[in-house]
C-alpha cells in the first residue's frame, strides 16, 4: 500500500476522524429527542428546511475549497510553503467577497420563501424572517471559516481538525440545549448557532497560524485565484447541483405536504446518514492523500489504496445498515416515540440501504477529483439532476416521507453505477479484483447477520417487548458482526497498522 510510517499516520487520520464523527453521533443521539420536543415538529421542521436551503448557497464558494486543499497538499508535499501561504490568503479574501454576496441574496429571498413557497404556519412566518437573516451571517462567517480550515486538512493533521470540531459541535449542541431550557425559542438557538460561528473563526485562524511555516501579511495573488478558480470551477457545478440533488426530496416535502413530514423525514434522514461516518472517516483523508500522491506522480499506490478502502467501507456500513431496516421501528420507538416510530420506519429502511450504495462510491469519487478531473462528476450532476428534479416530485407527491426516502435511493444508485464506471475506465480497474476484494466479504457478514437474525426472530421474537428486542437481538448481532469482520473484512497486514496506530495513539 504505502511505507509503513505512512500507513500508520493514514490510519491515525482515520482513527482520529471515526472518534470526531462517533463523538457527533453520540451528541446527537443523546440531545436530538430534548431539542425536538422542546421545539415542536413545524419549528424543527423550520430550523431543518432553513438549513437545507442556506447550505444550499454553498456552491458560491466555487469550488475553491476543494481547490484550495488539493494545491496546499500538493505544495505542501514538495515544501514550496510560500505558495501555500499564498493560495490561503487569495482564498480567504475570495471567501469574504463571495459570503457577503451569498447572505444578501438569501436575505432578499426571505420573503419569498417564508411568505409564498413554503408552508410555513403562520405563528412561526415572524420568528422564520429572523432565522433567514440569521443564517445568512451565519453562513458568511462559515464561508470565512473554509480558508483557515482548510490548512490541517491538506496537511492531513486530522487530529487537530477533530478536536476543533469536537469543541465547536458540543459547544453548539449544549448552548442549544440550555437556551430551550431556559424558555427560548427557536430564533435565540439560530442567534446561538452564529455565536459559536464566530468563536470557530478565531480558533481555527489561530491553528491555521500556527501549521502554517511562516505567514506573511495579507495579499491578493490574481495567478493563484485563476489556478484555483480552473479547478474549482468544475467543482461549483457539483456544489451548484449537488446540493439540489441531496436535499430536494426534503424541499419537496416543504412545499407539498408539510413542515412536520419534513421533520418525521429529517430524523430517519439524520440516523441514517450517520453512516457516513465509516464513509466519511476515509473520504476526509483520502482527497489530500490522492493529491499528495498525484502531485509527485504516485498514481499506482492511489489505485491501491481506493480498492482497499472501498472494501473497508462496505464491511463497515453493511453491518449497521442491516441492523437499521430490521430493527428500525423498535429503534425509533425506544429513542423518539411512537409517533416518530409510526411515521419515520419506512423512510429509515429505505435510507439505510441508500447509504451502504452511497458510501462504497466516496473513496473512487475522491480519486476522480484529485486526480484532476472534477469535470467529469459536474457533467454527470448536471445530467442527473435532470433525470432526478421530477421523479423526486413526483414519488413525494404519491408517497410522502417513504416516497422521499426511496427517490433518494434512487438517485445515489444512478451516481455510484457512474462512479465506478468511470474510475474503471480513468484507472483500469478490473471488476472481477473488485468483485473479490470487495464484495465477497461484504456478503459474507450479509450472510452471517442475516442468518442470525432469522433465527432468533423465529424463536423468540414474537414473545418479547421492542426494548429486549433491540438489545438482545441487536446487540447480540452487532458483536457478532464485529467479531466477523475482524477476523474475515480486514487483513493481517490492516490490522497490524490498526494496532500499532492504536498504540501510537494511546501514547501520544
């Protein structure tokens, strides 16, 4: 794969990212029942449908985020520091001019919004005004937060990014908590949210500061702002597009049924896509590793390490995701309630499903950017979104929240199918490698998981109650789930790096 001292510092990023993401996981397990109850469905509806829409604006960054961690890491890995130093100062300014424009269009869109397009009741339209203008600051200071963050990013100092948003995630998440405690309402948690925005500013320019060599006074570089504007231009069609096409099916709930649908999608969306995680561990990593290693023309160790990734990644999120569609509704039922288990089961299966599809294409679709063709995924969104705009109307219209759940399986089918064409084409990688090193241990925990819980269902699982349900059968079927990976999913040598990663860790 790589040298040893890179394995484990591959591995380290890794481990560093999982812990960061479990910690989120384990924040929002614990506080999103308090938070959503506090609110009430239509304002949670409102906070979440606001945050699809403001995230939305992300493609005003034009790609340079992922332009700007490609060239660093790239420099980087030559030590040509001056251009680093350059390519963050033109990217920090190119963020305040593009954030400052992106608030101010979403703050002349804010009637629209609140007034005629979504259904918003009309007790929450004055409270829904503040929350627009809000996160529209809000997503000015998080604009200017890319430039800085993007420093241990392409340095792949994953240890400082996880503690910085372990800190920034629980001091939001418990700020929250305590303004809903004290009587506010949904407006004060979003004024909130932008407090903790700007303290996040000044704590990752500090870090970015410190990584940083030697940083000399603010300066525009116009050279750079094309170089990275050429890259990135691709990639703001993916952040134009891309965001439409994640987020649509709850945009559509908004408009054709109601705040709370979106809310009751929101949940199964929010437990499922936490998968990701196992996806997002690798992915994070991969794309300044890609770009270190093409920048000094290492494109055979790339290909070894997609293929090896991709198989870590289907082990990992088949496990959960097949624990997720058989005891999904016992799972909602102990952590939100009835209801939410009554109207949310069916979108949580689907969505589980999507997910295992989704997370097997990040690591080849990291290949293809940093490979330097981010062309190729902004002409296929382009394409699918086409497809994908009136399906997803159309299947919400018909089947509301379930109806949701499936138009987003559908859609993540059709980018993975193109996914692996493409990197099979760009990197000759052959299917029938693929097929065994990747899909035959991913069916083998299938399997053995699916067999398990066959037989204890009809045993026992007609006499006991949703609780003993999902800890014995649940519990019992994670174990052994984990007990089959380690000993089939990862190899001798992947374990050994694991190890010694673990260890260096601890005692670090």
């Amino acid at each position: 794969m790589t040298s040893p001292s890179l394995g484990i510092r591959f591995v380290r990023n890794v481990l560093w990212n999982f812990g960061g993401q479990l910690w989120s996981l384990g924040l929002a397990f614990f506080t999103t029942p308090y938070i959503v109850h506090k609110l009430g469905t239509d304002a949670y509806g409102l906070l979440m449908t606001v945050g699809v829409l403001t995230s939305y604006l992300g493609f005003m960054d034009l790609g340079l985020g992922s332009a700007s961690v490609k060239y660093i890491s790239e420099h980087a890995a030559r030590e040509e520091w001056d251009q680093v130093v350059r390519i963050f100062w033109t990217s920090f300014f190119s963020y305040l001019l593009l954030g400052t424009l992106a608030a101010f269009i979403l703050i002349l869109l804010t009637p629209f919004f609140v007034y005629w397009w979504l259904r918003i009741p009309v007790t929450l339209q004055g409270p829904a005004v503040s929350i627009f203008h809000l996160s529209a600051l809000g997503f000015l200071i998080g604009m200017l937060n890319n430039a800085p963050a993007s420093i241990p990013r392409a340095l792949q100092r994953f240890d400082i990014v996880n503690r910085v948003s372990i800190a920034v995630g629980t001091t939001q998440t418990l700020l929250a908590m305590t303004l809903l405690a004290l009587g506010l309402s949904v407006r004060e948690v979003v004024m909130g949210n932008l407090v903790v925005g700007i303290l996040s500013l000044g704590l990752n320019t500090w870090v970015a500061r410190f990584l940083l060599p030697s940083v000399s006074r603010p300066r525009w570089d116009t050279s750079i702002f094309r170089q990275l504007l050429r890259f990135g231009g691709f990639v703001t069609v993916s952040g134009l597009v891309g965001p439409l096409l994640v987020h649509l099916e709850k945009v559509a709930l908004a408009s054709l049924v109601s705040a709370s649908a979106v809310a009751y999608y929101a949940v199964s969306y929010n437990v499922a896509t936490k998968l990701w995680i196992f996806a997002g561990t690798f992915s994070a990593v991969l794309f300044p590793l890609f770009s270190s290693f093409h920048g000094v023309g290492q494109r055979d160790v790339n290909v070894d390490v997609n293929l090896r990734v991709i198989r870590c990644i289907a082990i990992f999120v088949t496990v959960p995701a097949l624990f997720f569609v058989v005891f999904g509704r016992e799972f909602l039922q102990l952590w939100m309630g009835p209801e939410f288990a009554r109207e949310s089961t069916g979108a949580l299966r689907v969505l589980a499903v999507a997910m295992v599809v989704n997370s097997i294409a990040w690591s080849p679709y990291a290949l293809i950017q940093a490979s330097g063709r981010p062309d190729i995924p902004a002409k296929f969104h382009t394409v699918e979104l086409l497809i994908h705009l009136p399906l997803t109307w159309w299947i919400v219209r018909s089947w509301g929240v379930t109806g949701a759940a499936w138009a987003w399986f559908i859609r993540v089918s059709m980018g993975t199918a193109w996914v692996y064409f493409v990197s099979a084409r760009l990197f000759q990688m052959k299917w029938r490698q693929w097929l065994q090193e990747v899909l035959n241990p991913a069916l083998g925990v299938l399997v053995i998981g699916a067999t398990i819980i066959g037989l204890l269902r009809i045993s026992l699982y007609n006499h006991m109650s949703p609780e003993a349900v999902l800890w014995i059968f649940g519990g019992g079927f994670l174990t052994l789930a984990a007990l089959s990976i380690a000993r089939w999913g990862l190899r001798r040598e992947e374990l050994h790096l694991l190890v010694r990663a673990l260890r260096g860790s601890a005692e670090g």
